[in-house]
C-alpha cells in the first residue's frame, strides 16, 4: 500500500483536529503534516523531506494567507507543481476563478460532514495530479 504525504495548513486549531480525525478515518496510509500558517507550511515545502503529495491549504490567515502562499509555491523553480487543493469555508466565484487563475489544482468549500471531509481526502489520493489539469468544470470539488 502506497504512502501518502498531505500537508494541511489552517490558521484554526478546530479545523486542523477535524481534519487530523478525518484522515484517520481513510484507509489509505497517511502521513499527515500540520501547519498553523502559511509561512510555516512554506518553510516546510522548501526544506524537504518529506515532500507532500497533496497541499490542502486554507485561504484565510493571519500574515501570508492562502493566496500568497500559492503565488509563492508556483514561482518556486523546484517546488511548483506540487498539487495545491484550497481547501476554504469561501464559495463565492470571484474566489474561486482566482485560485484558478493562480494555479490551484482544485478548490473544496469546507465540509460540514466528517463524512465529505473524508470524501475529499480520499478523492485529492485518487486525482493523478501529473496529468490532471484544471478547468472550469473539474476545478471545484463536489463531495
């Protein structure tokens, strides 16, 4: 059985807990990695290993929030094409066609149900992210 690495980061402890109980509920093995803000997830992005999988990555946070977390990601020479999920409690679509437009893989409204959290974990490990590309129609996830 495959590994899988995901880094998560969130500026709220509760969501990072559900989450965390979340990943435990995939059959999958998870080697999940927490961050509490952007600048922290970044430092672990450019100082691998481990290199993650998949970036489940909240939008609003104090100091850099998701949006420049993801500019920062794809100008980096080494590190841009690591798969960017935001993962967000927005659904408003000027939002969306942004983190489109800034290069996120997928965009997930957060979930209401540990059930759809664990439907989203278990789709961004199906997703071959080498050969997915995003469009209008695939961007948003539907749990």
């Amino acid at each position: 059985m495959t590994n899988f690495t995901i880094f998560y980061t969130d500026d709220d402890e509760d969501d990072l807990s559900i989450f965390t109980d979340a990943v435990e509920s995939v059959p999958q093995k998870i080697n999940l990695q927490t961050y509490s803000g952007g600048q922290k997830l970044l430092n672990a992005i450019f100082n691998p290993p481990p290199t993650p999988y998949v970036v489940f990555l909240d939008l609003n946070m104090p100091g850099k929030n998701g949006f420049d977390v993801l500019e920062e990601i794809r100008s980096s020479q080494d590190q841009k094409n690591i798969p960017v999920i935001i993962y967000s409690t927005s659904n408003e679509p000027g939002i969306i066609e942004k983190c489109r437009t800034l290069g996120a893989n997928c965009f997930v409204t957060k979930p209401v149900l540990m059930s759809d959290i664990v439907k989203s974990i278990e789709y961004a490990l199906e997703v071959d992210w080498d050969k997915f590309t995003p469009n209008h129609s695939n961007f948003v996830y539907k749990y």
